[in-house]
C-alpha cells in the first residue's frame, strides 16, 4: 500500500501535496461506484481520512462516497468549472484529509462531447496530476482485454494510468 500511496503523492499546479487516485472506467455501468465506494470505506476502516469527489454533476454517488467516508464527497466538473475554479476546489476540501479518490465519470474519455476531452474524467486527472486505476469489463474476453487496455494507455500519453482492475 505505501508503494501505491507514494505513487499517487502529486501536486496540483497550486501546490496541493495529497495523495491521490481516480477510479475510471472504460464506460458506464462498469462497476466504478461498487468499487470506489468499497476501497473508500477499506482505507477509512484502516484510519485514513479520505476525501471522495465525483466527476461531472452526479449526486447519487457522492451519497455512496459519503456512506463510505463519513465525509461530503464534492463533485468535480471541468465543463462547468473553470481549471482554477476545479483545483480550489480540490484543494479546499482534501483540507485534513490524508488521500483523495476521485469517482470518474462514464467512460474515461468521454465528457461534454466527442471531440474534445473538456468535463471527462481524463481531463479532471490531467489538471489535478492524479494517476488513474481504470475499470475494465473483461467478461466474455480473453486476450481482447489486454488491447483494450494497451488503447486505453495509448490514446492519451499525457494521462498515466497506474493499475488496472478486471
């Protein structure tokens, strides 16, 4: 775990020096909440103090992250926020917490529209520097997943994605 936490120790062009990671998926409905909601309340189980955020305008999922946390999740949202605006409020509520996880939205790639990365999950990781664990549905795939992924890691350099779950 404190390889994976000081990995995940960036800062924000502001300074903000946090851990932190987001879990992203390759679409909806691929299990991110389930799986944020459950690491969220493992690591406050072992007396970290997480700050949950959600990417994009949801307030369901907050819901599950504030369950999990016993701390507000705030959401995070690059299309309706401005880059300076994002990383206050970041940096505002990650105040007294030990590491910050951050739910992405739909797909990884996927924001505002197909042609630009503004409000999509990638976009939220690259202006925070946050590495990302992205969630992949691997049913009924073999060696497919393996390319999905290699597209995933490819298709944005600037973008580090540091894990994978299947």
């Amino acid at each position: 775990m404190n390889e994976v936490l000081q990995e995940t120790k960036k800062t924000t062009e502001a300074g903000c020096l946090i851990p932190r990671f987001m879990i992203a998926g390759t679409h909806s409905g691929v299990g991110k909440t389930t799986i944020a909601a459950g690491i969220m309340a493992a690591l406050t189980r072992h007396r970290f103090t997480v700050q949950a955020f959600k990417a994009g305008p949801d307030y369901i999922d907050p819901t599950f992250h504030h369950k999990a946390t016993n701390r507000f999740s705030r959401n995070l949202d690059s299309w309706m926020l401005s880059q300076e605006m994002l990383q206050e409020l970041f940096e505002k509520n990650c105040e007294g917490a030990s590491i910050a996880i951050i739910e992405g939205v739909m797909g990884l790639f996927d924001g505002k529209n197909g042609t630009t990365e503004e409000g999509s999950s990638a976009h939220i990781a690259k202006l925070l520097n946050c590495p990302v664990i992205l969630v992949v549905d691997a049913g009924s795939m073999a060696r497919s997943a393996a390319a999905l992924i290699m597209g995933y890691q490819k298709f944005d350099p600037d973008l580090n994605i540091i894990g994978v779950i299947l």
